[in-house]
C-alpha cells in the first residue's frame, strides 16, 4: 500500500540556541532551519528517518568592559554559526499522530561569524576548533494529516568544539510524496 511506502519532504522552523560550557551566561540567538527529510516506512510502529538541515546558531552577549583608565564602557558581542546539520532519528508511533523520536547527529560548520560593537569579522579564518560535531536530538513530532506535521525537538552537541551548541527547534514538515489523506 502507499501509506507503507517510504516518505520524501521538506521542513523548517525556528531556532532558539545557545551555547554551554564554563563560558558563562549568554542570550540565545533566534534563527531558523530548514531542509529536506526521507522517513523509512512511517507506517510502522518503528521508523528510521534521516535529515540535513540548514540551521543557524550562535549566542549574544552584552557585557560591560573596563579598560585600565577606570572607566567602563558597554560592548555588544555576537557569536553566530551556520551548520549543515545530519540526525538519524528512530521514530516511535504512538497514538496514530503522536511520535516521539531520538538519535545521533552529525553537524558540519558551514560559517562563523563574530561581532563586537558594529565591527564585523570573518571569525572562522582565526578560531580553532572542529567543523566536524557530534551530538544528539530528541523531540516529539504531531502529524496533522497525512502530509503536514510539526514537532518540537532539543538537540545538543556532544563531541567537537570548546563551544557545545543546543537549540530548541520547532517547525513544520511537508511530505512530498505520501498519500494525501487524513
């Protein structure tokens, strides 16, 4: 039957992320994603799906400098990443529309891009640290009909970069090849 067919589609949404660490504390950078996802058998009980996504992260910080002449000024910094991230999710359907999932993630640093007080530069050309890193994702997807569904998911980085990034996402998928019913 179609419905045991596997499925093809595209998503996106918005990013809440920060990053952890002894760093201290940091203001979230609001962003989006988006990308494509092919699911393996989403009739089942049990799937597999897999997904790259373009996903902004990053941080914001307003501190307060004090230079050695005594006075103290106010400076806006901003740390912002773009990743190509990869989940490997396993799914669980529960309750016909209810699905709970979880699994590793590989995420490629595309860009990074840092600003203190107006002036921009290219971070990327002289901070050390990983392209490469390794993380998790969990969350829990909605699927209002048979082609349009929404989740909410937390993912973290786990292994790479002294900055470990983790975004709560929430978007909207739209399946390009399933049976269009509800």
């Amino acid at each position: 039957p179609a419905a045991a067919q596997p499925v093809l589609g595209v998503k996106g949404g918005l990013n809440v992320a920060n990053i952890n660490g002894s760093y201290g504390y940091f203001s979230p950078r609001v962003g989006f994603h988006a990308g494509v996802f092919a699911a393996s058998n989403p009739a089942k009980r049990l799937s597999l799906q897999a997904e790259v996504l373009y996903s902004q992260k990053g941080f914001r910080s307003y501190v307060t400098i004090e230079p050695p002449t005594g006075s103290s000024y106010s400076a806006r910094f901003r740390f912002y990443t773009e990743h190509l991230d990869i989940p490997l999710v396993l799914n669980c359907r529960v309750l016909n529309r209810f699905t709970p999932y979880v699994g590793p993630q590989a995420s490629v640093l595309i860009r990074r891009n840092a600003g203190v007080q107006g002036f921009r530069t290219d971070y990327a050309t002289y901070s050390g640290g990983s392209r490469l890193l390794v993380g998790a994702v969990a969350g829990l997807g909605f699927r209002i009909t048979n082609r349009l569904g929404a989740d909410v998911r937390y993912s973290r980085d786990l292994i790479g970069s002294g900055f470990r990034n983790h975004a709560l996402q929430a978007g909207m998928s739209f399946a390009l090849l399933a049976k269009n019913d509800k």
